[in-house]
C-alpha cells in the first residue's frame, strides 16, 4: 500500500502526467520529449528517472538513442489516473506538437535508410561500366524501389528487378519509367523458389537482400541455378551487428552475416574463384558493409 500511495504522489506532477500521456502514444526520446513539453531536458530526465524507479516507463536502446515507452497496461493499479491523463483536455498543445514531431521522424527515417543503404551509391559509377563491360542479362534480388536496378539497366542488356513488396516495385517502375529505360522487367516472387528459366543470367546481384529472407542459402542457391557457366553472382551485405531495432522498424531478419559463413554457403551452392572485399564502417553509420563475388561452374 505504501509503494502504491508514492506512485499516486509521484504522479500528481502535471508534467509527469504529460510525459505519460506522450509515451502512451509513441515510444520517445529525451529530446523529443524535450521538443514537446518545452521544459529543459535535465528535469525531463528527472521525471523519466523517477517514473522509471516506480516501473511506469521502459527504455530501450534503438538507433543510438534510448526511447522512453509506457511500461503499464490496463490491468495495472495505475492505470485508471494514468487513462485519466491521456483523456485529458490537451491545453498545452502536445498532441499537435507530437503529431508534428511523429511525422518529421518518418521523413526522417526514411532519409536515413536511403543513406545507410550502400547500394545506393552504386549509381555514382554504373555509368562508367558502360564503357568497361559488355551487355550482361542481370537479375537484382530483392530489387527495393529499383536505385541498383535503374543503375544496372544503364549498361546491362536487360534486368529483372525482383521484389515480394509491391509497393516497392510500384516505386521501381516509376524510377525506370522516369528514366526513359524499357530494359527493366519486375516480377513479384519469392527469392526462394522463383519462376525464371535456369542457365538464363550472366550476372546475379544481391545487394542487401539475404538479411530479409528467411534462408538465405536457399536463395544463393537459386542464384546459382538462374546463371549460366562462369556467370557471376555479387552478394553486398552487412557485417554482424547488434542494432536490433532494424528487426521491427527494416523487416531484417538477420543482424548481418560474417563474410566466412557466406562464402561457405556460395561453396555449397556451387559457386568458385570467390573473392572478399571488407569496407571500413563510416563514422555516420552503425553498420559495415562487404562484399563477395563468386562464378558458376
């Protein structure tokens, strides 16, 4: 009883109450909590400090950040004030500035991805294997909204774009279509078992795509089935991690790969002459990138 009537005291802070009804709404950072109930970040961590020792809030390590959530639900004693709080009139203005705040970080993220995607920068230099390779029939596994597939098409004879997500091979088309290039085809299919002719590719391209399938070994042995003799397969995939927040907010299902274990797999599916190619990590980004090449028999 005495543990509960603290929780009530602590509780009659109106800016407790607040912080309360925002993470009722959305997990949230110290800073964003800050942005929104406009009072200075040291007693907005006081407060967090405090509902956090009375086990009303968790946090969670997500993208660098800790996110503050609400850590009751309606089965719990204090529930019926902390309901009482999100029924509130919201006088001061937080669910607008939240609503604001919900909506840049979607902008927000949707920046980030594109920039920690390595693939995209393959476009800085696919114009210049134009002139170094000769026309290849290629596939992109899990081709996303088609930047790598676009770039291919610049040099490659033609391009098969595969995708499971149809709204992202909505956006694939529209990029190819915004660049004139009539050599793309997209197909929705599972990388695991897909419909494409054996021995009909030269060039197989996996760019950050085995961290979303379920088998990834599966799928390299579908790139090798679709490729001629002495075609290739390049695989770009991300090192082991830890940032497990990429499992909820990116879909992945693996947190990245050691190079080893994929270069057994591509030996398993058939594939020699492997190479290895390990990037350094970028200052910006939590991930390392490598990159793996092989032939078929």
């Amino acid at each position: 009883m005495e543990a509960l009537s603290q929780s009530f005291r602590a509780l009659g802070d109106p800016t407790r109450l607040r912080l309360l009804r925002l993470l009722s709404a959305a997990p949230l950072n110290v800073t964003e909590l800050v942005s929104v109930v406009g009072v200075s970040q040291s007693s907005v961590s006081h407060h967090l400090g405090k509902l956090r020792q009375l086990g009303l809030v968790r946090e969670e390590r997500a993208a660098g950040f800790t996110y503050y959530s609400l850590a009751v639900d309606a089965e719990d004693l204090h529930w019926p004030l902390i309901r009482l709080a999100c029924e509130a009139e919201d006088g001061s203005g937080d669910q607008a500035r939240l609503t604001d705040l919900l909506r840049s970080r979607v902008d927000r993220t949707a920046l980030n991805e594109r920039l920690l995607e390595p693939g995209q920068s393959w476009f800085l230099w696919s114009s210049a294997l134009a002139s170094l390779l000769p026309a290849l029939e290629v596939a992109d596994f899990g081709c996303g909204s088609g930047v790598l597939s676009v770039s291919l098409a610049r040099w490659a004879r033609s391009v098969v774009a595969i995708d499971q997500n149809p709204e992202a091979l909505a956006q694939a088309r529209a990029r190819a279509r915004a660049e004139g290039l009539r050599n793309v085809s997209f197909v929705r299919e599972d990388l695991h078992a897909l419909s494409l002719p054996s021995a009909s590719l030269d060039l197989v391209v996996c760019s950050q795509s085995l961290h979303h399938v379920e088998e990834p070994e599966a799928v390299l042995r579908e790139a090798a089935r679709l490729l001629r003799p002495k075609g290739k397969v390049v695989v770009l995939e991300l090192m082991v991690h830890e940032e497990t927040w990429v499992r909820e907010r990116l879909g992945h299902r693996h947190l990245g790969f050691s190079p080893t274990r994929l270069e057994a797999a591509l030996k398993r599916a058939g594939f020699t002459a492997l190479g290895r190619e390990v990037h350094a990590r970028e200052a910006t980004s939590p991930f390392r990138v490598f990159l793996l090449t092989g032939e078929r028999k």
